[in-house]
C-alpha cells in the first residue's frame, strides 16, 4: 500500500522528462512570447467555465430542493478545485461534501450525491467526446472496441451507483462483509439518505446539456491558444483530442493529469505537425490559468471558510 502513494510521480515524471527532451529554454520563450491579449482573452473564458460549472452544481442541488446562494456555491465549488488539483483522478473535490454538510446539516450519502452525479456527468461527456475523437483518429490509437468496452463498463457502473435497484446488492455485500460493527448503523443512514437524495434522470437533462456547452467552453482556450502559435489545428479536433487527454488524465499515476495528458497531446497533435515545444507551452499555460490560478483563488476561500470537523 506504501507503493502506491508513489504513483502520482509517475506521471510527474513523465512530465519533467518530455520538458527535458524538448528543451526547457525552446519551451519558455514559446511562453514569454505569446501576446498578453491573448492570455487576458484565455482567462475571460476560463473564468466563464467556472461559472458555467457552478452553475451546473448549483441547478443539481436546487433539484435536490438544497438552497444555497449562487456565491456560496461558487466559493465551495473553488475550495473543491484546490483540493481536486492536488490528488490523483482529482479525487479530492469530493471535500466539497464536508463543506456543504457543515453548511447545510444534513447527511452525508445526501450532500455527497450530487458532486457524485455531477462528476458522472462530466465523465460520460468526456467518453463521448473522446469516442468521437477516436474514429476520427482510428488509424493512431488503440481499436475502438477496448474504448466501447470502457463506456459500457463506466454506464454500468454509473446505474450500479443510481439506480436503487441495483446499489441495494452492491451495498448489502460491502456491509456484510467489509464495513466495522461500530459504523454499520451510520452506513445505513449514509446509504438511505444518499438514495433518498437521486433525482429522476429526466430531471438532470439540463445539467447534462449544460456538461456537453462546459466542455467546449473549456476547448476555447486551447484553441484561442494553439491560434496564437499560428498552429492550424480545426477547432473540433482541438475539442476531441483535449477529451481524449482528459481521459488518460484519470489514469491514477499522477496529480492533475500532469505528464500523461502531455504524452497524449504530444502524439495526437503531432498529426497536424504541431511542435511538441508548442503542445507543452499550451498545456503549461493552459495549467496555470485555468486550473493553478482559479486553485489559489479556492485555497485563499478556503482560508477564510470555517473547515469542518468531520467528513461524517
């Protein structure tokens, strides 16, 4: 188990290596060379998808009849981002729970329901953008058959975790055989509220919608970047290749999707004869402005916020 904690330095590394290779000092004039316009037009757009995502969450946790004002939700959202950018598979934005239970008081299997139907969401978009980039990029990648596998694993798991039906026999066995004496009485009331708190899937149609204009929104900057270099890459490809990245991302082996989506941008923008030296500085700049800076901004909320006690 000690091994594992080790993994985020894979990815890391994979990282540190590719600037090695192409040479830090190509890589930094790339940087300093790009015009301040467009790195104020970028942050306009990174500051739109953050409040496009809010807005996502807050509709979900109005569904689920939680009524928070839209500033508070975008303060827990931001906290939520700083945790996220510091853990594998940005597992940590799950803290966002903690936070809105001492918020709101009410149970966990509750507050954590939404943040887990939201990020199902952002997870079957980014399948279906990625398996859309993968016919187009067929004769480059692996056969598609492994990435249908992967979707249809993922929807299964995605009804196992909604649908009451079947999460039953899921949590009846973790219960039997793996949760302690002293927590079964609390896991029973973390599962019933958790369940209690699924809206109808008709209901959520919205915040899906919403999820399909947020990765796009999210594409813009890359492109607006990528424009800036004078390199030709078709807005749609940039859209598909960036979800395909954001899927080796969740690779548990590094922290933000540091290193292994660099390795995917690399080889997939390589088809248009973009420069390696160009694909890091957007990704390098693309990091800072919409994931590091909007972080820092969610750690000094943090900062001020009342951190809660306990998770449960």
């Amino acid at each position: 188990m000690r091994k594992l904690k080790f993994l985020p330095l894979i990815g890391i590394s994979i990282l540190i290596f590719l600037i090695y290779k192409i040479g830090p000092e190509d890589i930094l004039n790339k940087i300093i060379d790009i015009n301040p316009f467009y790195l104020v037009l970028i942050l306009l757009f990174y500051l739109l998808n953050l409040l496009s995502l809010t807005f996502k969450w807050y509709i979900i946790l109005k569904i689920q009849k939680i009524n928070l004002r839209f500033i508070k939700v975008l303060k827990l959202y931001l906290i939520g981002l700083f945790y996220g950018i510091i853990t594998p598979a940005k597992t940590g934005s799950v803290i966002r729970a903690s936070y809105l239970i001492s918020l709101i008081k009410e149970p966990f299997g509750k507050c954590v329901s939404g943040i887990i139907i939201e990020r199902i969401m952002d997870l079957f978009v980014l399948f279906i953008y990625s398996l859309l980039g993968i016919i187009f990029f067929l004769n480059y990648l692996v056969d598609i058959k492994i990435i249908i596998f992967l979707f249809g694993f993922f929807i299964f798991m995605s009804l196992v975790i909604l649908k009451e039906n079947f999460n039953k026999l899921i949590f009846r066995f973790v219960y039997t055989f793996f949760i302690p004496k002293k927590l079964k009485n609390k896991s029973k009331l973390i599962f019933s509220s958790f369940n209690k708190s699924i809206p109808p899937l008709q209901n959520l149609i919205l915040p899906l919608m919403l999820t399909f204009i947020n990765w796009i929104i999210l594409s813009i900057p890359i492109y607006i970047l990528f424009k800036s270099y004078s390199a030709a890459v078709p807005f749609v490809f940039v859209v598909l290749i960036s979800s395909i990245g954001n899927v080796v991302s969740l690779i548990p082996i590094t922290v933000g999707g540091l290193g292994t989506k660099e390795a995917a941008w690399i080889y997939l923008f390589s088809i248009f004869n973009i420069e390696p030296e160009i694909v890091i500085s957007v990704s390098l700049i693309n990091l800072f402005l919409g994931n590091i800076l909007m972080s820092i901004l969610g750690f000094l909320i943090a900062l001020k916020e009342k951190s809660p006690k306990e998770l449960f």
